[in-house]
C-alpha cells in the first residue's frame, strides 16, 4: 500500500505516525499517509523562514507565473484530482470537478493581482506641511502564513489561502484535515510540480496539539482558518498578537416570497441543501416560505427531497453522497430523531444506508433543538412559514451565525431590506445561499468567522500597508 509523506523544503519525508485515508461511501482503505509531531511542524517552520527571506523579494511576475503554470498544472490534471477527491471525502463526481476548475481559476486570479497596480499615492497638500512632499502606500507581506483547512473543500479553500499569500510573497505551512490526506497533498504536490521554490509551500497534517503549538509560535506570522467555530475561535485568542482569519460554520436561510420562480427556487432548494450531502458552511439548512405560496412549495420540495439522487459519489447523477465518516452520520441522525421527538414532521428521507444519510426535509422544528439552532452539516433541510418581510428578517437574524442568506423575490425593494437588514457576510437575491464566486469578499458575522476571504480580501488578510512618505524640496 502506498504510504504518502509530509512535503517539507520541497521533499516528501516520513513524519512520526500513519493514518489511513478510507473512502466514506464504502471504507475502502485509499492509501495511508504520514502524521507530523512537533519535530515536524518545526522544521517545516524553519523551513518556511527561511524561504521566506527569498520569497519575498521575488519579481512580481515570476509569482505571477508560478501561479499561472499551478492554474494550468491543475487543468492537465483534473479528471485525476477529480478522482482522489470523489473517493476520498465522498464529494459527487459533479461536485468535485466543479471544485478542481473553481481552484485552478483561484490561481489565475491571484496572478490577476500581480498584474493590476500595487500602490498608491495619497494627497498631504491638504495641510500646508504637506506641501513639496508625496505619500506612497504599498502593501507588504506578513511572513510564514499558517493554513488550516478541512476536509470538505480541500482543493478550493486551500487554494484561497496558498494562492493570495503566495502573491503577496508570503510562504504557507499547510495543516489539512486527517480526513483529506490524500486531496491535500495532490494539491501541494501539483504546486511544487509547477516549480514551487523548497520551502516556499510546506505540507504537515498533525494533531490539534500539534497546530495549536503552531498556532502559538511567534515564527508564524498569520493565521488563515477554515473549520469549526469551537475550534476557530479557540485559536483566535492563542494568536491574539498576529493577524487572523476565520471561516466558520453556519445554517443557511432561503427565503422564498410568493413573486418568486417556483420551478427555479425549487431547484435550486434542493441542490443547496442536498449537494455533497450538505456539508459546506453556507448549504441551505432553513427553508423560509411566505404563508400564500407555503403549501404549494412544501409539496413540491417534499417531493424533490424524495426525487434527489443520493448514494455512491462516483455517479454522475449523485447529488448526496456520503458523510465523512459515521460519527458526522451519527450526529445528523440524532437531531433529526431528536426533533421529530419534540414534535417535528419529516416529511421526506430520514433514513440511513451506511454513511448515506437520505436527503431529508423538516417541518414543524421545535425552537431550542440542535436542527434549529445549530449547524447541522448534513442533507437536512427545515420548513418553516413566515406572514410578512419583517417576520421573515426577524427568523433569519434568530440564528447566531451568518455567512449568507439567500431571498428568492423579484421584488428589488424587499431584496435591498434583507440587505440593509439581515447580519450576514452576504445576500445573494434570485439564487440559493450557497452561492459563491472567488473573487468576492467572503466570510460571516457573529459565530460564523472573522475577516474575509476571496482572493483580494485573502491578499489583504495576508498583507500589512506600508507608507513612504518623501519631502521633495
């Protein structure tokens, strides 16, 4: 069985344990990968130091290259990349070519940054001192980034943390998620194919200790995290001297108003909270629908629910695959059986074949439960009726996360009150909240994350501005 190794100063290495990566949808045993300890992230640190030094001072357009020739190293590549990604975290086939083009177009437009111009001069004649004198600001890179991602997007969120720091001139330490091993190191190995300097890109998975040490090291510079909000924001405050990201969780709302497209919004209900089984943080979880058009929408999502193809990700027509691993399965079974207890209606799915857990539509959720209230990750979707814009706005700002909300209307005056009004990081009108372009700001309010991420806002993240000012006379 092929065991795959930590990539450190651009060489695979033997770490200090194996793990085995194992195919959700079936437990097949994919290959085994090395686990790094302290001794390992530390030498990946210096490692990372130390390339740092060179990195930094390289031409704009020789990291503009390398990014461009990783873009392309990942087209040449995608049906394989595709391929690990399927098996390994069980995403749809669909899903994850969709993935493998998003992180290639990541690249490119990370290139796009070292192409547009890179400072700027502010006025200082407005004060008479600033007369005979030109204020310049340039951005400038932080140093050794770490980056932390899981494993549900581990081609795609990786690349909005490696792209945008590369740019900048930073070097990146990446520590991917036990469960996307064998993605992970895919992705750096096809960076440092395209002619990655040693160093410049580190590759350790290890345990949260491990990180968390990392976390703390004051040779890591910044800190750019995707993953748990319990985790996320235990590791803001250990870095609370250096800059910090956070992507976090949260349970989506779709908004569906009686102008709506109903053949649309139907479609799009389903793909948004059924898609890769429901495990990306901005899936749709709640389903709010005006009382005139609620019965009519919860037959015919009853129906789709039913209707949406589930089951082995290597299937073109698979919309829900697998859950990661049983314990994720365990837990989405649980709220469910726990709301229907409370009184709650499953209206459609509910049922379980190994990791696959059918999609699954809720109506009725009693307040305070885990589906209510929580991030449930899975296929589930809850059905809930609202009377009025201000009802509809007030259930959506209940929830104590907020990355994106979706309000399916043509009605452009009740879109602009959900965007003036609703505390999220983005509200997407006409289509579903799972939405997302790379070169959008993106990130959430509350227990959702902080700063943002996309590859401008990832560039400044990772970037601290610097002034010049010169007297001329």
């Amino acid at each position: 069985m092929t065991v795959y190794g930590l990539i450190v100063h651009g060489e695979e290495v033997e770490g200090s344990v194996k793990a085995a990566a194992r195919a959700p949808y079936d437990g097949r045993v994919l290959g085994e990968a090395w686990l790094g300890a302290w001794a390992d992230m530390d030498r990946a640190i210096g490692s990372s130091v130390r390339a740092y030094s060179d990195w930094k001072r390289t031409a704009r357009r020789d990291r503009a290259t390398l990014l461009r020739r990783v873009a392309q190293g990942v087209r040449d590549q995608a049906e394989d990349l595709a391929f690990v990604l399927t098996h390994e975290v069980g995403k749809p086939v669909t899903w994850s070519r969709g993935e493998v083009a998003r992180t290639a177009l990541t690249f490119d437009l990370a290139a796009d940054l070292l192409t547009a111009p890179s400072g700027e001069v502010l006025p200082t004649d407005f004060d008479p001192r600033g007369d005979g004198h030109r204020c310049t600001v340039e951005r400038f890179p932080v140093g050794p980034v770490l980056a932390i991602t899981p494993y549900n997007w581990p081609y795609n969120l990786a690349a909005h943390k490696i792209a945008p720091a590369l740019a900048a001139g930073n070097t990146v330490l990446l520590k991917p998620s036990k469960a996307a091993l064998l993605s992970s190191r895919a992705l750096v190995r096809a960076i440092h194919d395209a002619g990655c300097p040693p160093g410049v890109l580190n590759l350790v998975p290890c345990d949260p200790e491990t990180a968390e040490k990392a976390v703390q090291d004051p040779r890591v510079r910044c800190v750019s995290f995707t993953g748990s909000d319990v985790v996320g924001w235990r590791l803001k405050k250990l870095a609370s001297e250096k800059p910090v990201t956070l992507e976090l969780g949260g349970d989506a709302s779709a908004v569906v108003f009686p102008d709506a497209d109903l053949d649309w919004t139907l479609g799009r209900l389903v793909a948004g909270g059924f898609g890769y089984a429901g495990q990306i943080c901005i899936s749709i979880q709640h389903v709010r629908v005006h009382r005139e058009v609620y019965d009519e929408v919860r037959d015919r999502l009853t129906s789709g629910t039913r209707a949406c193809p589930a089951g082995d990700p290597a299937l073109d027509e698979t919309v829900c695959g697998p859950m990661i691993d049983g314990e994720a399965a365990d837990r989405v079974e649980a709220w469910v059986d726990s709301a229907r207890g409370g009184g709650a209606t499953v209206l459609a799915g509910g049922r379980r074949e190994g990791n696959v857990l059918k999609p699954t539509l809720v109506s009725d959720v009693p307040p305070g439960t885990e589906l209510a209230c929580k991030e449930v990750f899975g296929p589930v979707l809850t059905l809930t009726p609202f009377e009025s814009v201000d009802e509809a706005v007030a259930q959506v700002d209940g929830s104590s996360y907020g990355i994106h909300c979706g309000v399916f209307t043509k009605d452009l005056t009740v879109a602009e009150r959900f965007y003036q009004e609703v505390d999220t990081g983005g509200v997407v009108v006409g289509d579903y909240p799972t939405l997302r372009f790379d070169n959008m700001p993106y990130g959430g309010v509350k227990k959702s994350g902080f700063g943002r991420e996309g590859v401008r806002s990832g560039y400044e993240s990772m970037t601290v501005p610097k002034v010049l000012l010169t007297r001329l006379v």
